[in-house]
C-alpha cells in the first residue's frame, strides 16, 4: 500500500474513533498534516524537542529538509505497512504511527540519515541522540536501512554505524548490530532481507546474514549465517532450516 493509501486509512480509522485521549491526539497529529510525513514529522517535533532545539524550531527544520528529498516519505509508509501487516499487536495503522516507539525512532533515524548523507552530521548525530534519550533505541545515522524494517517493543536496539539492513527485516527488543571491538572501518553486520532477529540476540562483526534467515532469541551470532536457515545458542549455530515467523 502507498502512501497516500495508508492516509485515506489512517482518516478512516480516525472516523471510527470515540475516545477523549485519541480525540487530542488527532487533533494534534492528523487533522492538521494533510499528509503522512507530515504527520510523521509533526510527530517528531513534538517528541524529541529539548531546550536546544523547541518543537517549531524542530518541526520547521524537519520539514525543510523533507522538502529536500520526499523519498523519505515512502520510507515511513514502507515501514508502517510492515508493522500493521507483521505485528500482531498493531490493529490499525493509527496506533502505529501515535503510539508505536520503534516506528517513531526508525523514522527519525531515516532524517538523521539524510542530515549525515548530506555532510550535516552534527545535526544527524544531535537527532541519534535524543532518539536514544527518548526511545531508548540507538541506531547510528550512517547505517544504511533499506524499506520495511520493523523495531517491535523497541526497547535497548542498537544498530552501529557501517551496519546495513535489507528490505522487511523483522527486529525484536533488545537486539545489538554491533563490532567486536577489535576492528575499524567496516566492522557492523549486514543483514539481509526478510530476516527475522529474535529478543536480545546479539550479532557481532562484519558479518552476512543471508536473507530469509532466523535468528533465536538470546543467540550470539560471530560468524555467517547462510540463507533460510535458522541459529541458536552461544555462539550460534545452524539448527535447520528456517520457518515462516512474524
């Protein structure tokens, strides 16, 4: 679904509403965008505004720089899709979008990502940190994070900087993308698309997961991970073939 579709959704769902809370919310978030990045960005405004950077200041240099490159619109209606398609805990593409921390981070990850593309890494590394203070969730501006990712509960993620994420990844809570310590330069994992990242797994170096993989909860991967296949333990090893999961 485009994103035009997922709006005229996210405005029907608004009609079906009868609760005093979300009443707020709309009139905050969706009855004044027109459109979902709009909405996306009036979102973040609001939520990783400080004292250095007030929530019109904010709102304003989030929309210029959109402005500059709406791709990142299809982005956020990439990413959302996933969550209301994959997440079993997401009824309405609404929920998403208010309530939903790892589509919230990742969104503003994708900003940073153009502000560091654009040599503007301050400003980039300035936005990864009050996405850390405000959603716990630590993605460095550099990493490259193709369309469909889903960061579920969100809590403790951290994605490093030279690491890469292919299409319709599926990451659960408390998930590190990290180096050994031992390297520099390129030294993050690259995942492949349509791998499913189990609670609290830890992966470790410049090394591949091949697309369709599963990772278990709790493994500790060093080493590559073939295609369609699933790992487990410490450190992790092959257990078989993977099986269709979120």
């Amino acid at each position: 679904m485009n994103k035009e579709r997922i709006w005229e959704q996210i405005k029907q769902e608004v009609t079906q509403i009868d609760e005093p809370v979300m009443h707020r919310l709309i009139q905050r978030y969706i009855h004044p965008a027109g459109s979902l990045g709009r909405s996306v960005i009036l979102i973040l405004a609001h939520k990783l505004a400080d004292d250095i950077m007030d929530e019109r200041a904010l709102e304003q240099l989030l929309t210029q720089q959109m402005g500059q490159n709406n791709e990142v619109t299809n982005y956020f209606a990439a990413d959302l899709e996933q969550y209301y398609t994959r997440d079993f805990a997401c009824h309405t593409y609404l929920e998403a979008l208010c309530f939903f921390r790892g589509f919230q981070a990742l969104a503003a990850y994708r900003m940073a990502h153009q502000f560091y593309q654009q040599g503007k890494t301050l400003t980039a590394k300035w936005l990864q940190n009050r996405i850390f203070e405000k959603f716990a969730i630590d993605i460095h501006p550099a990493a490259v994070i193709a369309k469909g990712l889903v960061i579920d509960h969100g809590i403790g993620v951290v994605i490093g900087e030279t690491c890469e994420v292919g299409e319709n990844v599926f990451i659960f809570h408390n998930v590190t993308l990290g180096g050994t310590g031992k390297t520099q330069g390129d030294r993050h994992p690259k995942i492949g698309a349509n791998v499913v990242i189990g609670a609290g797994a830890t992966l470790l170096g410049n090394i591949k997961i091949g697309q369709g993989a599963n990772i278990a909860a709790g493994a500790v991967v060093l080493r590559e991970v073939p295609a369609y296949t699933t790992v487990a333990g410490i450190p992790a090893k092959v257990k078989g073939k993977a099986n269709s999961v979120q």
